[in-house]
C-alpha cells in the first residue's frame, strides 16, 4: 500500500510537469515470438493523447529496432553477434518507426525520428543544437522519437538499453520527470520470483547501497537493462534534480495511475532541477584538461557562489582552448569541480587576472558523478 507522503509526492510532481520523458523497453513493445506488437505502441499513444490534453509535452526514448530487425531479417531469437546487432538495428529502425507514425497517428499526432551517439551529448555544441531541434519539434506539437544509432554506437548496444540514454534525452529538455516502462512493476525489497516475502517499494528518496543491492536482486533478466540499470541511472539523474519513476509498461493507464501513486516505484529528490546548461557541465561534459588550485580558492570554490580568478591557479593541466570544458582540482589532485573556460590552455601564466571560470559556468563536485 503506497503512503500519502509518497502520492502527494508524485501528485507535486505531476502538477508541475511540463516535459515527461517516456523510455520504453522492447519487451513492452514486442508480442511472446519477439515481433513488435501493435496494440503495445497503441496502449502507450493513448495515454501520451491523454496526457498532451493536458498541456503535457512528450518524448520517447524508444528501444525495438533490434527486436524489428531480428523480425524482418529473420534472424530468430539466438544470440547475435556485436554485427549481427549493428545490422538488425539498421534493418528494424524504419519498421519500428512505422509502428510509432501509425499509433501515434490515430490521436493526429505526429513523430520525427532522432538517433544518437554519446559524441552528440558531448559535444557543446552539437547538444545546443539538439535542444533547439527537439524544443522546435515539441513547440509544433510534433512527439521526438529517440533512440540510440545502434548501427554505429558499439558502446550503447553493450551497455545502454537506452536507460542512461532517456536521461541523457531529459537532460537535455530539462524534463521533470523520467519514466521507465518497464517489464517488471516496482523495485521490491528481494526478488520476487524467489522470495514469497518480497515487498514492493513505493518511494525512494535516497538511493543507498541498500537500494542497489535491492536493484540487483529484482533485475527483470530480460534485455541488457534491468533493474540495476534503472536504479544506477536514478542515482545519476537525481544527481541534477530530475525525479525517475520506474512502472510496469503493459498496463492500460499505467503512466497515470504511476502519477495518482498506485503503481511503480519512484526515485525522488530535494535538488532543484539544474539549468540546462550546468545538466550540461555537470554530468555530460568530458573536461579536455583542466586547473590546479590552491587552498584558498578550493575552499572559496566548494560554496559554489564564486568563480575562480587566475590569482587562485597555480597550474594547468592538458590542453584546451576558450570555452572547453575543464576540471578544477585541489592542491591533493581531487576534483573538486567543473566548468567552462575562459581562457585556452596556452594562455595561462603565473599570476594571470581576472576570471577563468565564471560562476555560472561551474558545478562544484557534490552535484556530479565521481
């Protein structure tokens, strides 16, 4: 039985969503022979109608080009190779999409497609113009179809199941809520297949290694995901104020009984949610290199209310250019946080003036991964 803390916490979130990030798993859209099914894509459109009724825009992290190619190639259900992988995503990603045009388009709804690889979050630049991408496309009313480009991007076929892609994707359109819909119902205090006592857990406010352990015991086993997976991409998105919620993906009005607090698990936090770009500077970026700080500008730094002045560097590490992203590190080696340069690598000289870092352009390292 949920608590009322745990609803009304759901409902806070609700009342304020604006942008809601669905990451929908390929066992929810495909039938018991691995086939993609139709009336999976038409359970989620529906709800994604509703839910747009109410002013709520939509993005889909969607999984099931695999499972289309495997279909349209008929490579059965046997273990494939890493190329075999690449070329069954080539071959399923435009009858995947189909499927999404034809459900989403018995509401009069339209979708635009968008593949990506870790390069395209990481790089400043071609984030920025990701964000304008998407936000156009939701400012006409058009639901953005993500997936990764599994033909090309090794990394994600191994380890993503676009979980940590979703949250890359709600970075990146500040959304105020991700959910994953899922094939299991709710984290549960041991696995439920085993254990007749298991318990299902309503709310998360802090993820321990209590919890971890809990994700690891209640994986679902299907896919490259899990449990686990959703639980470890929780921790990371709770990291800049983004709530995640993992539900069973089957059921009928499942997303808005998750937001009335009668299914799923939630993974909440305090933080505020981040601008767009310190999401960026915190948890995407890759510092080229970086400064060395004495004592008293890593103390002055750790409040995260100051910017680092030259006066503060006593050295620099690799090299970078003006506005690369950069690592700032204490007299011990420690990162203490990142940020956005002013200045390249080549321009720093002992006892230089002025800003390098600017306040705005700095996370302290509280507020990103180690």
């Amino acid at each position: 039985m949920i608590d009322s803390e745990c609803r009304e916490e759901r409902l806070r979130i609700r009342k304020r969503l604006r942008v809601l990030v669905l990451k929908i798993g390929s066992q929810i859209l495909t039938d018991d022979s691995g086939a993609l099914s139709p009336r999976s894509f038409g359970r989620i459109a529906r709800q994604v109608s509703l839910l747009r009724k109410e002013g709520i825009r939509l993005v889909l992290v969607s999984s099931g080009a695999i499972a289309a190619g495997r279909e349209k190639i008929r490579l059965g259900r046997k273990p494939l190779s890493l190329a075999l992988k690449q070329a069954a995503a080539s071959c399923g990603q435009s009858p995947l999409m189909r499927h999404w045009e034809r459900a989403l388009g018995r509401y009069g709804i339209h979708s635009a497609q968008i593949l990506l690889t870790p390069a395209d979050i990481e790089d400043r630049e071609r984030f920025t113009n990701l964000e304008r991408t998407i936000e156009t496309l939701l400012s006409l009313g058009i639901v953005p179809v993500v997936n990764e480009n599994d033909a090309v991007a090794t990394f994600e076929i191994r380890f993503g199941d676009n979980d940590r892609l979703s949250a890359y994707v709600a970075g990146l359109v500040r959304a105020e809520c991700l959910l994953f819909l899922s094939d299991v119902s709710h984290l549960f205090t041991s696995d439920p297949r085993t254990d007749p006592k298991a318990q299902k857990i309503s709310c998360v406010h802090e993820i321990d290694a209590r919890i971890e352990r809990m994700a690891g015991m209640s994986r679902s086993g299907l896919g490259t995901g899990g449990m686990a997976s959703k639980v470890g991409t929780a921790l990371w998105a709770n990291g800049w104020g983004l709530p995640v919620g993992v539900l069973k993906g089957d059921l009928p009005s499942g997303i808005l009984k998750f937001f009335e607090g009668t299914t799923g698990t939630l993974f909440g936090t305090p933080s505020a949610l981040f601008s767009n770009r310190k999401i960026w500077i915190s948890h995407f970026s890759r510092p080229r290199g970086g400064f060395r700080l004495d004592r008293g500008a890593s103390m002055a730094l750790s409040t995260g209310k100051t910017s680092l002045l030259g006066a503060g560097v006593v050295g620099v590490e690799g090299q970078f250019a003006p506005r690369d992203p950069v690592s700032l590190r204490d007299p011990e080696g420690r990162e203490i946080a990142k940020g956005i340069s002013r200045i390249g690598s080549a321009d720093w000289t002992p006892g230089i003036k002025g800003v390098l870092v600017h306040r705005n352009d700095l996370v302290v390292s509280g507020h990103f991964p180690k």
